[in-house]
C-alpha cells in the first residue's frame, strides 16, 4: 500500500495565510495548521504567488458557489516538500508549480476529448480550494507543473496565468513566422503577448494609449507602435499588410470593436481582455475577408509547462512589483489600480 511521505513540518506546524473571511471583506493575516495532502495530492512550501485580476472573482465573491474563508492565488510557485498515497511522478524538494487549471474531473464530456480547459467541473486554485496567499498549499498533482531552474520564483509565477494565456493564444492563432500580429494593450497580459509574438518570429504591431508606450514596446520586441490616440489603429494595420492575428488583451470592447477592420484575409481577432459591454461587429465585417473573432481562457498544466520551458530558453520574463505576503492587500490593490510595472507578486 502507498504511504504518506512527508517532510517534517516547522514547528507548532503553524503557518501565516492571507484570505478574505466574506465577500467584499478586506484581507485578513492569520494563522492556520499546516495542511497534510490528501490521496493524489502534493503539499507545496510557496516561496512566490501572482496576485492577478482573476482574484477578484475571491475578493468579492462574484463566482458561484465559492466557500469562506477562502485563501486566493493561482499563480504559485514553490517546492514540494510533501506527497500523498499514490503519488509517484512528484518527489520532495523538486520546484513546481500550480496556475489557474486546479484540476479536472476526466469524466465529463470535454475531459474525454482531452479538453481539459473546458471541463465541465474545472477546479481552480483559490476559488475552488484554497490557493497560493499562504506559506504552504495543497493541490492535486494533475494541477502540478515543473519550474525550470533558469527561472526565479517571482518570474514564473505570472507565466503560470498571464504567461500561458497569451502563449497558447498566439501559437493557436494560426499565423506564421513573419506574419504581423498585433497585441493590444500593454499591461500586465500585453508586454508578456508583445514579448512571446515577437519570439515566435512575428512582425509585432503594439498598439496601445499614448506616445509614452512606444519606447517601452519596442524595448519589449515590438516592431512597430500604433498610438490609438492619435492613429486608426485598424487603417495602420492594413497599411502594413493587416494582421493575421490581434491580440486583445485591453478590458476594452469598444477598442476591440475598433481593430476588427485591421485583420487580414482570414484574420483572427483574440479576446483575451475581460469587459461587460458587447463587442460590436457587422456580419460584413466577418463575411469579407473571411475574418473571426474568438476568446481564449488560460491553458492547461501541459501548456503552462511548455510556457515557463519556452520562457526559460527565449529569455521572456515578466515586469514584476514584490510585496511580502504580510502586505497582501497592499499588492492586490496596488494591482487593481493599474499602475502596476505590471505585474504584482507576492513573495512568500
């Protein structure tokens, strides 16, 4: 029979965790007992945690079913210092990490189409069980992923969100090395899309508010910059040829709705940017030119591995703030102002 492996737990086996008790509350540092991990699950010792957007959906409590107290994050990276009956691929003192995919059930009908992403009963770190704003996490190993050593821990933890979702949408997207792409929005998801579109070999049009955004966007790969303040960004585009993919990751719908007539023939435009209001299109739009539009989610753990592997070799990083875990809720204010540089990681 397999049996529990566990490294000795720090003493009084106590542990300093930041979470949100209800809806709406502000964040709260206590203390809890240091979890052990249950049949199929690893214990992580977190030594870094993304603080995103997403964790909002804790914060306020606006997904369905969620349970307080409730400890958010879901971009975490640590070392597995324990492991659960059953658990053979993972071992002690190796570096892992866990991103927005928690888990799957591998029964429902997506799961049996290998789609994970889409799984019917998707488990996500931080909303369905209690995620990395703490000194140490539980998670079940299909959640799991490996941290090459050429990256920190505050660099890989963004990838594991941020990082893969702009990833998996440009190497999805169907252009070519060579092709333009633009990437819309140059933030906390943008400068991690113009850096990833720029080493998968594309021509890479930044598009972004104000002329103070160039210099930084070509620091970061892009080949051209299209100030949407004073240019049609979609008349800039098709001047260079129109792009065969768009990403958009500004929360801007009607910016989104401004840059459908910069596609190419068979031009995507990819939502990843999260707004309330519609994106407004005319069938014509798409008809001629045979163009679409079409949202992505962040990836799965093959995916978010083969980010922080391809990040590791191509030299991407993140633009990160710290904060120690004490000051949680500075950072993740700090991240909803905005003014992030650009991406907040909590340091553990």
């Amino acid at each position: 029979m397999a049996t529990l492996r566990v490294a000795a737990k720090p003493e009084l086996a106590r542990m300093k965790v930041a979470q949100i008790s209800k809806p709406g509350a502000d964040f709260e540092i206590v203390e809890r007992e240091i979890p052990d991990p249950a049949e199929g699950q690893v214990r992580i010792k977190v030594q870094a945690c993304g603080v995103c957007h997403s964790d909002v959906f804790t914060k306020e409590g606006s997904w369905p079913g969620i349970q307080y107290p409730r400890i958010p994050g879901h971009e975490v990276v640590g070392i597995i210092d324990a492991v659960g009956a059953s658990v053979s691929e993972w071992k002690q003192g190796q570096r892992a990490g866990v991103g927005w995919h928690g888990g799957h059930d591998g029964t429902c009908r997506a799961c049996q189409r290998g789609d994970f992403r889409n799984c019917r009963n998707l488990k996500v770190p931080g909303i369905s069980y209690d995620g990395g704003y703490q000194q140490y996490m539980v998670a079940p190993v299909d959640a799991v992923v490996a941290i090459p050593d050429t990256l920190s821990d505050s660099e890989a933890a963004p990838l594991l969100c941020a990082g893969v979702t702009t990833f998996d949408a440009l190497r999805h997207s169907g252009a070519f090395p060579g092709d333009l792409v633009g990437v819309s929005g140059i933030g906390g998801v943008g400068h991690l899309g113009i850096q990833f579109a720029n080493k998968f070999g594309y021509k890479v049009a930044a598009i972004g508010r104000g002329a103070e955004n160039a210099a930084l966007a070509k620091k970061l790969g892009a080949s051209v910059y299209i100030d949407t303040q004073s240019t049609n960004a979609a008349e800039a585009l098709q001047k260079l040829g129109g792009a065969q993919a768009i990403l958009a990751t500004a929360p801007s719908s009607k910016a989104m709705s401004e840059l459908i007539d910069g596609l190419a023939t068979n031009g995507k435009l990819i939502v990843i940017g999260v707004a309330s209001d519609p994106i407004e299109v005319t069938p014509l739009q798409l008809i001629v030119g045979t163009r679409s539009i079409q949202g992505t989610a962040a990836g799965t753990p093959a995916g978010e591995e083969d980010t922080v592997n391809f990040a590791a070799l191509s030299g991407v990083r993140p633009m990160i703030e710290t904060y120690p875990l004490e000051k949680a809720g500075e950072a993740y204010a700090r991240m909803m102002s905005g003014k992030a540089q650009f991406r907040v990681v909590l340091t553990i």
